[in-house]
C-alpha cells in the first residue's frame, strides 16, 4: 500500500507539472492567436486600401489609354514620317548654320 501511495503522489506531481505546463502552453497560444488575428485584420484593411488605389489607377490608364494609342497609323506609315520628320529637322538645321544646300 505504501508503493501504491508513493505511485499515486508521484502521478499527481507529474499531472500537476504537466497540467501547468499545457495551461501556459494554452495561454501563450491563445495570445499568438489573438496576436495573428490582428496582424489579419491589419492586413486585410491594408489589402482594401492597396486594391481600390489599383482600380483607380487602372481606370485612370482605361481613361487615358484612348489619347495615347493611335491605331489608325500603322508602323510602316509612322516609321516614315518620323524619317520624314528628322530629315526636316537636318534641313532646318543646315539652314541654320548657314550650309548651302
């Protein structure tokens, strides 16, 4: 009977230690938790925030997109006038250094 009282205190000592143990575990996960959770929200009001600056910057280039590509030139037409352009230019700054054409 004495071995059994003996195996019997030791048990409680362990159950007690270990009962300790998983109550701090318990209480430091719940933190973590409560911590991540916060982390979430933050991160989900950031992510809200991110997205409609997104999609205000997207209809602005929806917006603007029209005036900046002109497809009815195409790339044959636009190379030669560009030539065209910078020939113009030559001449024009021929003239202005006084060269004879």
């Amino acid at each position: 009977e004495a071995s059994a009282q003996k195996e019997y205190d030791t048990f409680m000592t362990d159950s007690k230690v270990d009962k300790a143990a998983k109550t701090k575990d318990i209480e430091h996960k719940t933190a973590k938790k409560q911590d991540e959770e916060q982390a979430l929200i933050v991160k989900n009001e950031d992510l809200e925030g991110t997205q409609k600056e997104l999609d205000a910057a997207l209809a602005y280039f929806d917006k603007l997109k029209p005036s900046c590509v002109d497809a009815g030139v195409s790339y044959e037409d636009r190379v030669a006038r560009r030539k065209e352009e910078i020939e113009s230019l030559q001449e024009a700054l021929g003239i202005l250094n006084g060269e004879d054409l």
